[in-house]
C-alpha cells in the first residue's frame, strides 16, 4: 500500500478564494482524521471519521470549515472563504479498524496551505 | 476533554549524550501515551508507544516511562545520534475515547 495520500503537496492562493484538500486513507482503515500543524498550536484534531460517518467535528474551527467523506477511499477538508490564518499544515491520518490497533496513525505528507 | 502539556518547547543536545522530554496530562481515564516523531518537512510517525498497565517501555535507544499517579509520561533517547534531530509529539487517549490529544512538540537538535 502506498499509505495515506494527500494532494495537493502546496497550495497557495488569495483571501477569500474556496481551499479544497484531498485524502486518500490507507485500504482497510476505518477512522480518518484531518489535523492542524502549526508553530503556535502544534497537532490539532479538526474533525475525524469512522466508517465515512462524521464522529467529531468539535476541533473545526468555524463555519467556513468543512469535511466529507463520500465513500471508504476518498475525504475533502473545504475552507470556504479562506483567510491568512488559515495558512498551515494540513494532515490527514488514517489508522486501523477497532481491535486492529486504531490508536496507531499513520499521516500523510501533508499539504502545505498558504492563503495570502 | 483531554489536556496534554509537553516540555521543553526546544532541546539541544551533544551528539552522544541523552535527551528527555516530558508531558503531563489531564484526564486519569488516558490509558494509551504514543510518541510521534516528525522529521523536517515529513509527515509524523510513531516511534513507540506506552499503556498504563506498565510503567516503562524499551526499544533501542528510545525508552518510555509512565507515572500514572502523577500523571506524566516521558521520552528518553540515549546516545544521541544526528539523525534524532527532529520534531517529537507526545499523546495520550483512552481507548474508549477514538482520537488522540497531542502535546505541542518538541524540537530535538543534536549538536555533532
């Protein structure tokens, strides 16, 4: 398995403009998590996904903010409108079914969102 | 919810000696202290990863400790090596609870 995979690698754009990040979890991984990187707060969960069903979205930080997972190989975080303080690094993680060791993450290499 | 406070922000080490970094957490019902290590410009990973039904765990050069009653965990790496040189999150979740709380990170430099 090639591991979780993300795209873009890079996205830069303007204030205001719609942001649409991409996940592909592992196969066979049930929980999907979108996180957060940046200096000030470090790893923040933003909203996570069980079996494509939205558990806890608590951590998103506002309307502008959303998250879907259509079917088992595919997720979108969404940033509608963005602003400059969006600008950080998003992940996603994937990790195994309950009894399988759902606690261990595996990430992808992130994207790197810079809204100016 | 789940608190975790980990320390020190940075970290300097001599190439050879040993580094230890610490994180406390909130919740008594955590029973699950995994640690992420992050290169620059890499995706996190786990490096090891500790219950609470024992208090310290070994693999290598990495060891980690848990004190349940004082609610705090750490990460010793002994033998510091160049390739150490990284970012390190500490965690903690019960299994109950489905996600992880990360700390904020340390930055680990081994000077050569």
């Amino acid at each position: 398995d090639a591991g979780v995979i993300q795209s873009p690698r890079h996205e830069v754009t303007e204030m205001g403009q719609e942001v649409t990040l991409r996940c592909k979890p592992i196969s066979g991984h049930d929980y999907l998590f979108w996180y957060r990187q940046t200096m000030m707060r470090g790893l923040e969960l933003l909203i996570y996904f069980n079996n494509n069903v939205p558990i806890d979205d608590s951590g998103m930080p506002e309307d502008r903010f959303s998250a879907k997972m259509p079917n088992a190989s595919f997720s979108t975080l969404k940033i509608q409108p963005s602003e400059p303080r969006d600008s950080a690094v998003y992940f996603c993680a994937s990790s195994p079914p309950p009894g399988t060791g759902w606690e261990k993450l595996f990430f992808g290499s992130g994207t790197q969102l810079s809204v100016l | 919810g789940e608190n975790v406070e980990q320390h020190p922000s940075t970290l300097s080490v001599q190439e050879g000696d040993s580094a230890v970094i610490k994180c406390t957490y909130s919740d008594s019902a955590s029973n699950y202290f995994p640690w992420y290590k992050q290169e620059l410009g890499k995706r996190p990973q786990l490096i090891i990863d500790i219950r609470s039904n024992v208090g310290e765990k070994k693999d290598q050069r990495i060891a980690v400790t848990l004190n349940k009653t004082a609610k705090h965990f750490s990460l010793h790496i002994t033998e510091t090596q160049p390739e150490d040189s990284a970012v390190y999150f500490c965690a903690a979740t019960n299994f109950g609870n489905e996600k992880l709380t990360f700390g904020t990170g340390t930055r680990l430099t081994i000077i050569p």
